[in-house]
C-alpha cells in the first residue's frame, strides 16, 4: 500500500496537473469566481476521472490500438453527461453557474491525459489512485483559486459575508478585478512561481538560447 | 481447446489489430455509453423538468416583484397570480378554457398544432410558430392592467425566450424578462442581468403612426424606442430586436392587441 499511496500523494503538489503540467487551465479560470462552483466543478471532475480510469484499466488489454482514442473519449463524454445530467436534476441552480463547464470536462486534457498516460497501462487499482490524485491536485488549485478570488472580489466565502463591506459601513473595499478571469491568471501564475521556487527541478529548461556569436565569420 | 470456449471468450481472445474485435469493441462501448445515457436521461427527466418549472415560476415571480405597483395591485384586487389565457394568434381571438402546460416550440413543431412560417415573415429566425399561445393578464377593477406575452426568437446562438409585459396603452413595455437563454457566457449571456432588464420598462414598442419601433441599438439609446445594447453582444442584441418586432407584428400577437385595443375602446 505504501508503495502504491505515492500514486495518490504525488500529483497533489509535486507533479500537479495544474501548476506543473499546465492542464485543465480553461475551467479553472471559468468556474473559479465563486468557490461553490469550484467545488462542485472539483466534485465532478473527481468522479468522471475515478470512473473513467477504471472502467479504460479495466478493459485496456481488450481496448483495439487504432481506436483507442475514439473508446477513451466516448467513456468520458459518457461520463460526463451522466454527471451534468444528475447536476442538473439535484444542484439545479450550481449546474446553472457552471453552465457549459462541466460539460467541458470531456475536452479538460487532465482527463484524457490520465487514460492515455496512466489508465491504458496500469492495473485498476493504481490507476484509480492516480486518478484520484489527480483530480484532487486539481481540486485543491480550484478551491485555493476560488477562495481567494471570492474572499477578495466579493467578501464572502460560499456565499456568507467574512468581510465587513465598505459599502454597509466596514472597512472592506471588494476588488473588482479578483471577479474577472485575469486574476486566475494572475493567482495560478503566483503560485506556479511559488511552486517552482520552492521545488527547482520543476523549472523547465529554456527552449532556445541564444547562440554566442564568436566565430562568426564575416567577410 | 477453442472449440471448448463460448463465443464470448474466443472474441475476447481475439488480437487487438483484428478488424472484428476493433468493429466488436466499438460497438460494444457505444452500446454501453447509449444505455448508460439514455437510462440518466430517462430517470432524471422529471426532477430536471421539475427544476426548470420551478426556475420559470421564480422568473415569473421575479417579474411581478420588478414591477411598479404591481404586486400592490394584485394584493387590492385579491388576484394572488396572473390569470393565463389562450389566444389564437391568427385571429386574436382569445380562447375559452384553462391554459395547459404545453411547451410553444413543441407546440410549434407538431404540423397539428404549428404552422411553417413564410422565410420573409420569419424575421425572429424560428421556422415555425405555434397556433395558440398562452398569454397572461392582469386586471384591476375590470379594466386590464397589465398583458405578458411569451415569445422567443432566435440570437447569436441559441434561442432567447422572453416574457414581455405590456402596459394597459399596449405600446409602454412595463417589463421584459428573459426567461431562457445559451448566449456566449460573459457577453451576450447578460441579457439575463436584472441591470440590463431594468432598461426596459418605460420603453414604446411603436410611434404614434404604429410603426414598430423598438430596438437595442449599439451603445446608448437616445429614443423612447430604444434600448442600450451590450458592447460584444451586437448579434445577441439584434436577435432580441427581431424577436420583439416579429411577435408584436401581424404575424405575431398583433392580431391579439389590436382586437384587445379595439375592446378596450369599445
């Protein structure tokens, strides 16, 4: 078991689909205003990527080379208008917010990502915890995100008041731009930087460089 | 040995490049992912249809709760909702008997109860539109107070339903609603917004010669019959305009007011 819990553990912070791999960016910008939707979008992800890991590993020595690509995908879509179909029958008006997001799921390259990577290669068990560690990392830069672009922009978390607002005689000025899709941006940027700070083997090597220009012939 | 095995087993067995267990496995995975969707789809259709009632009565009730006076009226006149009528929209005529809960576009779509627009009639984009609608009136002492009427039309991307409430004159919008809409998240979506809804009321449908004037203009209004537009929201905005000059014209519900007008006088 201990040999397997670093399949859960390490996408957490050390190699997090989101500030190291750079996956699943476009949802975490939408979905993270408020931090219900975040937790809800973080709930859905968990599971179509649980079940999806299982039932790919599950069948993955039977799962043709050719069109494994074409299964994968139609697993996941599967999945995911299982999920917005129940969030829209139980968490009506969350579905409402998160309106095209979960929807997106199919296309969140951590999703396809972890088959592909993982689930095509690994027995059920692992590649169940692998998923799970994946779609926690996520969670857990969702819900950071969110917490802090809520706290910030509105003075609420999950909709209760935390801060005393300006506007109702405290001292609380929301920020405006913590609401608009920049200061994602801006927030998962900081804690990439942070990360890799932190952690500097996770700094990539520059693509190009400039070539030293001695010897260079001219006539 | 093989002759042993079930058919099941052998295709199993079968190696992954062989054209029949690529053909077996697709099938086989699409039929699962069917089932699987269309079992959700079936079990959860009466909570999410409940959802979505729900949602439209809020929207409904929202409605009365942005109108001046309104809920006032209604708490006089003891009415505790808008009383909801059938009209024939090719006549005018109202129609005896309760309003039951049918759906105009499915309404619209059965060659029963829908007729097929001609394409220059069609300015709103919907193809076809429903013989009877259900509208809503609310009165005050006898006399009407107050006309809802559903419409939809298409926009950028998706069709936009509304409901418009009219004042007693026909022509002062008191409320516009957009009651569904799957606009571009962020822009055209916000026709939603109650801040952009609260432009509406005051608004005239036509000039005095009772030409349709009204339109969501770009940028800012600066006639009774215009609307200020959302910035990156042009089509949606457009789509809106169509919509309100399709259903207030004769081939909408102008059949309806201008009967409703001419009782009124009458």
């Amino acid at each position: 078991m201990i040999r397997l819990s670093h399949h859960l553990t390490d996408p957490l912070i050390r190699s997090n689909p989101v500030t190291l791999q750079i996956l699943g960016i476009c949802s975490a910008l939408a979905v993270t205003t408020a931090l219900a939707t975040a937790l809800t979008m973080a709930a859905a992800l968990i599971f179509v990527l649980c079940a999806s890991a299982a039932i790919i590993s599950a069948i993955r020595r039977h799962i043709p080379h050719a069109i494994r690509l074409i299964l994968q995908i139609t697993i996941i879509a599967t999945l995911v208008i299982v999920t917005d179909e129940v969030l829209r029958a139980y968490a009506f008006e969350i579905s409402q917010r998160l309106s095209i997001f979960v929807g997106l799921i199919v296309t969140n390259c951590i999703v396809l990502g972890r088959a592909e990577g993982f689930a095509m290669h690994h027995p059920v068990g692992p590649s169940i915890l692998d998923a799970l560690g994946n779609a926690l990392g996520y969670g857990l830069v969702l819900v950071i995100v969110a917490t802090i672009r809520e706290l910030f922009g509105t003075g609420r978390l999950l909709g209760i008041p935390m801060l005393p607002l300006a506007e109702q005689g405290g001292w609380f000025e929301p920020l405006r731009l913590m609401q608009l899709a920049p200061s994602a941006f801006f927030i998962i940027g900081l804690m990439i930087w942070a990360i890799r700070t932190a952690r500097p083997e996770q700094v990539e090597r520059p693509e190009h460089r400039l070539l030293s220009r001695q010897g260079e012939a001219r006539p | 040995m093989a002759e042993a095995r079930g058919p099941w087993a052998r295709f199993l067995a079968r190696p992954n490049e062989d054209p029949v267990k690529a053909l077996g496995m697709a099938g086989l995975v699409a039929l699962g992912a069917a089932l699987t969707v269309s079992t959700a789809a079936t079990l959860l259709k009466p909570r999410q249809a409940a959802n979505l009632e729900a949602a439209r009565a809020a929207r409904m009730e929202a409605m009365i709760e942005a109108l001046p006076g309104l809920r006032e009226v209604m708490e006089e006149t003891g009415v505790t909702e808008l009383q909801s009528r059938l009209v024939d929209l090719e006549t005018g005529r109202m129609l005896p008997g309760g309003v039951m809960a049918v759906d105009a576009e499915q309404a619209a779509r059965d060659p029963g109860t829908g007729i097929e627009l001609p394409p220059e009639a069609d300015i709103a984009g919907i193809g076809r539109r429903e013989r009877v609608a259900a509208i809503h009136l609310l009165e005050r002492d006898g006399a009407l107070a107050l006309v809802v009427l559903p419409m939809r039309g298409a926009g950028y991307q998706s069709t936009i339903h509304a409901l418009l409430a009219l004042e007693a004159d026909l022509d002062t919008v008191a409320a516009l609603t957009v009651t569904e809409q799957g606009e571009t998240p962020g822009l055209g979506a916000q026709i939603e917004r109650a801040d952009w809804q609260a432009l509406w009321p005051g608004r005239r449908i036509a000039d005095d010669s009772g030409t349709i004037r009204i339109e969501v203009v770009r940028g800012a209004a600066t006639t009774p019959y215009e609307v200020d537009g959302i910035s990156g929201a042009t089509r949606t905005g457009n789509g809106v305009t169509a919509m309100l000059r399709f259903w207030m014209g004769p081939w909408g519900y102008g059949p309806f007011l201008d009967r409703l007008a001419g009782e009124g006088a009458g």
